[in-house]
C-alpha cells in the first residue's frame, strides 16, 4: 500500500527545540499522535510512505508570514 503524508511530523531534535523557545501544548499533542501513527505505518512491511512536512502558522494577529494589509482607497 502506499501512502501519500501531509502534516507536521518532524525530526524529535528539531521539535524539542522549538517546544522550548515557545509554549505550544496543542502542537505537542499532535505531534506525538502523527509520530505515532507514522511509527505504527512503519512496522508493517507492506506500506510505502512519502512524508511531507507542513508548516503551521499560528492564528492571526501572531503569525509571521500571514499579513494582511489595509486597503485604501485611491
């Protein structure tokens, strides 16, 4: 079988790091379940999976990268 991935599963050095720069218990929650369900797909013999990361912004106002602008007219 194989199965195509999309979530925020990442390397454990890489999440611990960021876990402790900011406090995010939901992410932690779900990344211990996507890790989980990837480390169950894994042990079986007859899967190949394509993992793909993606990254979450938070909710705005504190997002980095998602802006919106005011519109004035001209």
């Amino acid at each position: 079988m194989k199965i195509l991935y999309f979530g925020s599963a990442c390397d454990k050095e890489w999440f611990e790091e960021a876990s402790t720069i900011k406090a995010m218990p939901a992410h932690v929650a779900q990344y211990r379940f996507e890790m989980a369900l990837i480390t169950g797909f894994s042990a079986r013999n007859d899967i190949d999976m394509d993992l793909y990361y993606l990254y979450q912004e938070p909710y705005y106002p504190k997002g980095k990268f998602l802006k919106f602008y005011s519109r004035k007219k001209k």
